[in-house]
C-alpha cells in the first residue's frame, strides 16, 4: 500500500527520531575512542597487561589485577546464581502452589527493581562484617561475589522462566502422557527444550555482573592487587573508574577511557553470543 | 530417596534459601530505615554532611534529573517504537540495524554511560557537572526499555484496528493517532514508568554527570545529588552517615516499588484487555 503525502512526511519524521536513538550507541564509541585516543598514540595496548603496577601519574598502566578482579567476580557470580536462579524459575513455575507461585514471582521482581547502591550498602554493613568476623577484612572478593550473586539472581530467574514458558504445551502433555515424574519432565523436556533461552538469560546475566559498579564499589575492597584467596580485597574495572575518574587528568583520564573500552567490548561480546543463542531457536 | 523426590526438596530448599536471604535484606532495610524515616528528614536540607538533617534537597534533584531524562526520551522513544512497529515494512534493513543498536545500547554498563555523559554532556557541550547533564545521560539509559515496552503494546493491539481503519479511508497517521495509540496508552505509561524506575535506581552513571552538590538547586545548570549518589556518599565517604542512608535507601525502594508495580499492573491490564473506548 503506497502511502499518503502527510504520511510519508510523518514517515520521514519518525525515521529522523529513529536514526537519533540508533546513533547514540556510535557517539557512545565515539566519544570512547576520542578519549583513550591521546594514550592509545603513545602507550601500546599490551602495556595495559606487562607494566608492572597500576600507577598512572608515574606512567604505569597495568590493568591485569582489575582485569582479574572482574573476570574472578563475575564468573563466581554467575556460577552461584545460576544454580540458584534456575531453582527458582522452576520452583515458581512446577513446584508452588499457584498462590506462592505468584507471591514468590512477585518476590522476584522487586528485587530485580532494587537499586544496585542498596545492594552495596546491605553489602557494607551487614554481609561484610560477618565475613571480616570469618576472616578479616571482610571487604573481599567473596563478599563482591555473594553481592552480585544477589543482584543477578533475579536476571537468570526470570529469563529462565520466560524460556520454560515459550515451552509449547504439547510437549509438557506428551511427557505427562508417557507417564514422566515431574523432575523426568522438567530434566528431559522442558529444561533442554529452553536451553538456548537459558543460555541466553545466563549471558545477560554476566554481562550485568561484568558492567556492575556500586555494589563491588562498596563492598569488595578496592585494593588495586591480583587477588589470591577469596578473602583479599579488590577492585574491578568499573570500580577503579568510579574511584579515579573524580581526579584523574590527562593520560590518567585517557586510560580510565581505555578500560571503559574494554568493558564495552566484553558485554558486546556477551550480548552478541546471548542474541546468537535466542536466534538459535532448536527444539531438542 | 528417588531422583525426583531428591530434586524437589532441592528446589524447596533454593525457594526458602532466596526468600530468606531477601527477607533478610528488607527487613533490614526497613527497621533501620524506619529509625529516621519522619516528615522533617524528607523536606530539611541536610547537616553535618548529611549525618543529620534530611534529604529535601535530594529529593528535589532527583526529581529534576528524572524530568529532564523523561522529557528527553519520550517523544525520542516514542517515535521509535511507533517506526519500529508500524512502518518497517517498507524498510526491513533500516528497522533491523536500529533495532540492533538499541540491543547493544541496552547492554552498555552504566560507569560507560558516565564516562560518556562525562565526555559529552559536561565537557564537550559544555554543561558542566549540572543536572541537565545528569538527566540527559539517563535518557540515552532508559531508551532502549521505553521502546521495547512501547513497541510490544502496539503490537499488541489486534489488527483488525489497521485494517478498521484503513476500510474507513483514514489515513495511517491519523489511524496511529486516533486509534492505535490511544489503545496503546497502558504501554506508553508502563514504558515510562518503567523508564522512571529504571532512571532512579541509577548511581554509577550519574556521579561524574550531575555531581555530589547537595545543595537546593537554583536551576537546571546547578549540579544535584541523586538520592542513590546520597547514599553511596553517606555509606562510603561519611563516617557515621549509615542512619541516614538507611532512611535514604528506605525513601528510594518505596519510590521504586511504587512505580515498578504500578508499571507491571499497566503492562498485565494491556495484556488482558488491550481496547478502550475511543
């Protein structure tokens, strides 16, 4: 149907407020390289990984134990709440009763709405002190991972159980005909049936705990060194740019830039393999 | 006892395990909050770097910030998600990359968006630590759900309304105005609303663009302290400001289940019955 003159002229218009939300992830890139630019020209990147210490006003720019920090929090993170998350899309969608079922659900999603600052703030003064009694300081890559735990709990939870519903019925009848357990039906049908799904929400998930500030802000530490048991202290990528960025000047600046790069392109990455795996739509 | 037995005492025990641990966390919450929690705190200025005093100014800026996110990005979102939903037939390639960029966009950890709104909004258009550029970066933040809400509630709404209106002689602008998006309204409201939430629970993005001054702000160009940066200061960088940010973090969840579950009950009434009278 071919269109009208006013409605190729609201068309056009639509289209402009289009290319101007599109556009904001390029001047996001953008304004990124701009800034790491005056660094990148006189520092190669592999220095970011074989400088030996992190001190930027003496041109030292080694990120490898944020680096570590991230990778060590996020992947701990996600390994507990994936357990975790599943359990609970499963208990809300098989196990509970309809009335729990729905109160449990709502549980969830209240915290998915809950400030990642009053996370870190819970972290702080309640979490923390009872792991500092364990072992001090207390303020620890443990305590980050119990925190993000929490915070991306609800993210598996509920992608999960947004995959186990697009689960077409007949299959959940198929198996009730052929007589399966309930755990028959959910480990053999519908768990492998949503898979990609479920991989899908665990991606998104770790990209959140990648790109998470406040809460390991407040609760992990911030000790700029390669951590070797779970109870050091240390600092991610995000939080070292939230602490220096207030004073940094000049190269300092620019590298904090650099590490806002790097963090892009890991949850790039991530939300690219998390679309691959939705696309990817196989049914056993 | 039998795998499917083993299994469900698992799953019952994960089930009390997570409720537990976030009872914990509320009720936390909420009997230090309610310490301080009274009409003063949330109309004084604050005191003695916010250890005593209240949160009145905050509030005004948080207010503000979200203003000015909100009015930046609705009628940028909503003309999106109008184009997304109904007009890319015509245009698949240009509808698909912006649908992608809005994917990527929605996947930028939020320190990104302050080192950008730092760059761009305070240093290079030149606004300064001010909440016009606080509220400007928590716009680009909350595009990508204010479209994805509205674009599912239009494509919500029954076909029959295009074809309707189409068998009438309307033209598709006036169908989009006159019908489909007034049926839309619960989606548009729950979009924004969830906009809102999604703005005010925001930290990380929010201090390197609208800055730590905890002061009444004159105007849009004044630097304003969020309620969450107010937190994060008064737990990190004041000794014995937790009372204060127990309170503070009490008046923010309020806020945000407030508007979180007004927007859910938007999002299940358009599911259930999508059509009003026009």
């Amino acid at each position: 149907m071919s269109l009208s003159r006013a409605d190729r002229q609201l068309v056009a218009l639509l289209r402009g407020y289009a290319l101007l939300a599109a556009a904001i992830v390029l001047l996001i890139l953008l304004f990124l390289v701009k800034e790491s630019w005056p660094i990148l020209q006189h520092v190669a990147l592999t220095r970011f990984i074989t400088d030996t210490s992190w001190h930027p006003v003496q041109s030292l720019y080694q990120l490898t134990p944020m680096l570590s920090a991230t990778l060590y929090s996020t992947l701990g993170a996600v390994l507990l709440a994936t357990p975790l998350g599943i359990g609970s899309a499963l208990f809300s969608r098989y196990y509970a009763p309809s009335f729990l079922a729905m109160v449990y659900r709502r549980l969830i999603e209240l915290l998915a709405g809950i400030p990642s600052v009053v996370y870190g703030f819970w972290g702080l003064t309640t979490l923390a002190p009872l792991i500092g009694r364990l072992h001090p300081p207390g303020v620890s890559l443990l305590t980050g991972i119990l925190i993000l735990t929490l915070m991306i709990l609800p993210t598996v939870a509920l992608t999960v159980d947004a995959a186990l519903s697009a689960v077409p019925i007949a299959y959940v009848r198929g198996a009730a005909a052929l007589g399966l357990s309930r755990w028959g039906l959910i480990s053999g049908v519908t768990m492998p049936a949503a898979r990609s799904g479920i991989a899908a929400g665990i991606l998104l998930a770790a990209g959140r705990a990648i790109g998470e500030t406040m809460a390991v802000l407040m609760v992990a530490g911030n000790v700029v060194e390669q951590p070797h048991s779970l109870f050091d202290s240390v600092r991610t990528l995000t939080a070292n740019i939230a602490l220096e960025m207030a004073y940094a000047t000049g190269d300092h600046r620019a590298a904090l830039f650099v590490s806002g790069l790097a963090l892009m392109s890991m949850v790039l990455v991530l939300v690219g393999l998390a679309e691959f795996f939705t696309k990817e739509r196989r049914y056993v | 006892m039998s795998k499917n037995n083993l299994a469900t005492v698992f799953i019952w025990l994960i089930a009390l395990l997570v409720s537990g641990v976030f009872f914990w966390l509320l009720s936390d919450i909420i009997v230090h909050g309610l310490a301080k929690l009274s009409w003063p705190f949330l109309v004084e200025n604050p005191k003695n770097a916010g250890r005593s005093g209240g949160i009145g100014p905050i509030i005004v800026s948080t207010a503000l910030i979200l203003m000015v996110a909100m009015i930046t990005a609705t009628p940028l979102g909503l003309a999106t998600a109008v184009l997304l939903s109904e007009f890319t037939q015509q245009d698949r390639v240009f509808g698909h990359l912006v649908r992608r960029s809005l994917d990527v966009l929605a996947g930028v950890p939020s320190i990104v968006f302050g080192l950008f709104g730092n760059a761009f909004f305070c240093i290079y258009l030149g606004l300064g630590f001010s909440i016009l550029s606080g509220g400007l970066t928590l716009a680009c933040m909350v595009l990508p759900i204010l479209i994805r809400t509205v674009e599912e509630g239009l494509q919500a709404t029954p076909n029959e309304y295009r074809l309707a209106a189409a068998a009438l002689g309307m033209s598709r602008g006036a169908a989009l105005f006159q019908v489909l998006l007034p049926a839309a309204t619960p989606a548009i409201v729950a979009g924004l609303l969830l906009g809102i939430g999604r703005a005010g629970a925001e930290t990380a993005a929010l201090i390197f663009t609208s800055g730590y001054v905890d002061r009444m702000p004159g105007s849009l160009f004044d630097s304003g302290r969020a309620l969450s940066v107010h937190i994060y200061d008064l737990s990190m960088n004041v000794a014995g400001g937790d009372a204060s940010a127990f309170s503070s973090a009490l008046v923010l969840i309020m806020l945000l289940v407030i508007i979180n579950s007004l927007a859910m009950s938007l999002a299940k009434h358009w599911q259930h019955k999508s059509i009003i009278a026009l």
